[in-house]
C-alpha cells in the first residue's frame, strides 16, 4: 500500500512538473512570440556561418601547412647542395696544397668562410 501510494505521489509529481513547464513555455510563447523565433532564427543562421568559417579556415590551415613542408623541403634540398659545394671546394683546395706545406692562415681563412656560409 505504502508502495502505491509513493508512486502515485511521484506521477503527481512528474505531471505537475510538465503541466508547470508546459504552462511557462507557452506563457513565454504568449509574451515574447515572434521575438523568440526571430532570436532563434538567427542563431541558427549564425552557428550556420560560424561552422562554414571553420571549415574555410581549417582548408586554409592545411594549405598553409603543405605550402610550408615543401618550403622547408625546398630549403633543406638547397642547402645541402650549398654544402657538398662547399665541401668539394675545401677538398679542392687542400688536394691543390697536397705537396706544399699547409698554410695554416689560408685554412683558418677557408674555414671561417665555410662557418659563414653555413651560418647564412
């Protein structure tokens, strides 16, 4: 009995709770209306634009992103080749000095110009 009487409370309860909910919801239709349609409009209208603004910008990002990997790979490409020049060019010159005695203010001078090139 006891049992009954709780669950009967509870739906008394609930039933309440959604005639209150319903009574305020068209209470608010009855006040503001059209107001609230229009609010609600946009909104809509607004998240719209906002979902399709990420997107563009989420295009732009991965095409900014891919244009900077090759730009980077352009780079690395071109600087290793600088170096093998470099590289080649010290090579020559000490095979050019094999039978004379190493001039020690020519390489230090050799190797400042590799230090800066490679610093550039």
């Amino acid at each position: 009995m006891k049992t009954q009487a709780k669950e009967k409370n509870t739906e008394n309860l609930n039933n309440n709770h959604q005639n209150n909910s319903s009574k305020i919801d068209a209470i608010k239709e009855l006040i503001f209306g059209d107001n609230i349609q229009a609010y609600n409009q946009e909104f809509e209208t607004l998240k719209a634009d906002i979902l399709r603004k990420k997107a563009e910008l989420q295009d732009l990002i991965g095409t900014v992103e891919s244009e900077l990997l090759q730009n980077i790979d352009t780079l690395s490409t071109d600087i290793n080749i600088r170096l093998t020049d470099l590289e080649n060019t010290v090579d020559d010159r000490l095979t050019a000095m094999d039978g004379k005695k190493a001039d020690r203010k020519l390489l230090s001078e050799l190797f400042i110009k590799l230090g800066e090139k490679i610093s550039e």
